[in-house]
C-alpha cells in the first residue's frame, strides 16, 4: 500500500512533469508568447479593458507567513472599466500580471486595514503601476486609496520613505508625476464609491486589537460581491453579506492548528492569537448559512494547505454540514 508521503511526492512530481512537458510542446510547435514581452513581465493576452459584469479575482490567498504557493492577501474587482484593487499584499504584482492585467491599470485601491500582510505588496504597485511596462503606459492620474480611519497616516509614511527613489524615477525617465499623486478617501463604515451603477460600501469589522478593520461590500446590477477583510465572526458580516452572490471570506482550520500546536509547542502564543483575531472555517460557514450566500470562497487560510484538493477538503472539512451553498478553499488567481 503507497505510503501518503509517496502518494505526494508522486503527485508534485507529476503536476511538475505536465508543466514541463506543456512548455516543450509550446517551444517545439514554435509557440513562444508565453516567453513574451520580458520588460513588463506579462506572458499571455491581456485581458479586455470593459466588463459588463462584475467578477473577481484571487490574487492572494495566504497568511503572513510566506509561502511560494500562495502570495499574501489581495483581490480585484473587476467591473464596467474599473478595477478595484482590495489588499495589496507581498505578490500583488506578479499575480497581476499572471493574470492578464497590467498594474497600470489600476487607480483605485481599497484597505481592509494595515496589518503588513496586507500592505506588504504596496511600494512594488505603486512603482509598477505608475512606470507602466513594455505593452502599456504608466497611470496617468492619481492614485485613489480608500481604507479605515488610519490610512492616510501609513501610506504618507510609505511615501515619504520612498521619496529619494522616486525623486530619481521621475528625473531619470521622464515618467509623469500625476500618476504618483495619491488621493485618500478614509471611511470606516459608508458608501466609498458610488458612480456608473457601481457601488462599494465599507462596514466595520472586529479583527481584535487591530482596529480600525473594515469589509468591503461590492454591487452591480443586482450582484453582489463582499470581501471580509480580517475578523472575528460579526453580526456586521451577516448583515452586510446578506443574500451575496459571494462571500470572500478569511478563515483558520480549528482542526489544523490544533494539530500545529502539538507538533509545534513553542508556537503557542502565535495560534492562540490567530483564533482571538480570526474566525474559524465552521464559524464563517454559519456565517453564510445565516447571511443566505449563494457562495463562499475561504481566502487567508491559516495554516495554508497545499494546493492539492485533497488537504484542501481535509482544511475545510465540516462547513458543507453547516452551509448547504456552494464552498471553495480559494487558490491564487481563481476568478468567480
């Protein structure tokens, strides 16, 4: 009988042996887009620049802790000709360039709150989405940021820090500086944006000591989209996630880190932490059972599991008992 170690390696090896094979295929029948346009980094078509309906995409879907599987926390709403950038943790850019779509494009970016797992990414947006790249011009207009109450303290700081380098940037490329303003609009509960149909609402949530903390509530012609932030379960979630199209939810696996806490004592104060900020997978699972989803996508999972559906299930085991609704353990660059 194959041991589950063996049943693994045998897995990674082969998902390693199709990747391979896939890329020989492509460079043998002369196919080399995907080795394309190397100063700006984007390897297949871009994506279209209007969409009619509203969609979303994982762009990270970790923890602080850093992984090579998963980047850490950030999402794009994608609707009419707007993307709305919620998060912006370690690897933001590159998986929005694996994903089609050029940083440059982007002028709104939305905080849940400013915990580094979440803003980590922030500094590398700003220089990309501003420089432009290889297929598209930089941002030529300000930066919108929209976050809680103690925004535009951290991302002045971020700038002032950068300033020397930017300075440089700006004599040495001639690259305009309109795309370098940066505009805040702070509200931790309310409508933030509300133009062409689209509106985006901010609502208080309970992440611990981190506060202030916000989720974000996203509709367009009846669909809703909510992204959770970090928190603890709140009656605010439920209200605010009511009769959503999708949950974008936070959650640690109770059974996981139990299991961590064993093999791992002296992380102790750590998981004990995680479960006074975060909520539990069984927890967001009431959470959109009462709030009547029709889906929910689990994102910043602590501990994060592999990317294979097997630990994946075993991460989320419990929540189909609870919401009869439709649940995916989210994977970087899954879009709904």
């Amino acid at each position: 009988m194959i041991s589950r170690k063996d049943f693994i390696k045998g897995a990674l090896s082969g998902i390693g042996a199709s990747v391979a094979v896939i890329g020989g295929l492509k460079i043998a029948t002369g196919d080399l887009n995907h080795l394309a346009a190397p100063l700006d980094g984007l390897s297949i078509d871009l994506r279209p620049r209007f969409y009619d309906d509203m969609r979303v995409i994982l762009l990270g879907t970790g923890m602080p802790t850093s992984s090579i599987n998963r980047s850490k926390p950030a999402n794009v709403v994608m609707v009419r000709d707007k993307l709305f950038l919620v998060d912006c943790g370690e690897g933001t850019v590159r998986r929005l360039l694996a994903s089609g779509m050029p940083p440059s494009r982007i002028s709104d970016v939305l905080f849940t709150h400013h915990h580094s797992d979440h803003n980590s990414g922030f500094d590398d947006f700003m220089v990309s989405s501003w420089t432009g790249g290889k297929r598209e011009r930089g941002r030529q207009v300000p930066l919108q940021i929209y976050g809680p109450t103690n925004t535009r303290q951290i991302i002045d700081k971020f700038m002032d820090a950068w300033k020397w380098d930017l300075d440089l940037r700006t004599k040495h490329t001639g690259v305009s500086t309109e795309g370098l303003k940066v505009e805040h609009h702070e509200k931790n509960d309310g409508v933030v944006y509300d133009t062409d149909g689209i509106e985006v609402r901010a609502f208080t949530v309970d992440h611990g000591v981190a506060k202030p903390a916000i989720g974000y509530r996203f509709e367009y012609k009846g669909k809703v989209i909510v992204i959770s932030g970090d928190t603890l379960p709140t009656q605010n979630m439920i209200k605010y996630a009511e009769s959503a199209d999708i949950l974008i939810h936070e959650a640690y696996s109770k059974k996981w880190l139990e299991r961590g806490l064993k093999k791992n004592p002296h992380l102790e104060k750590i998981i004990t932490n995680i479960v006074n900020y975060h909520s539990s997978t069984l927890e967001v699972a009431e959470i959109a059972k009462k709030a009547g989803v029709k889906q929910l996508v689990f994102t910043h999972l602590m501990p994060d599991p592999a990317v294979l559906s097997y630990f994946e299930r075993d991460w989320a085991k419990g929540t189909g008992d609870i919401f009869d609704g439709k649940i995916t353990v989210g994977r970087d660059l899954m879009e709904f």
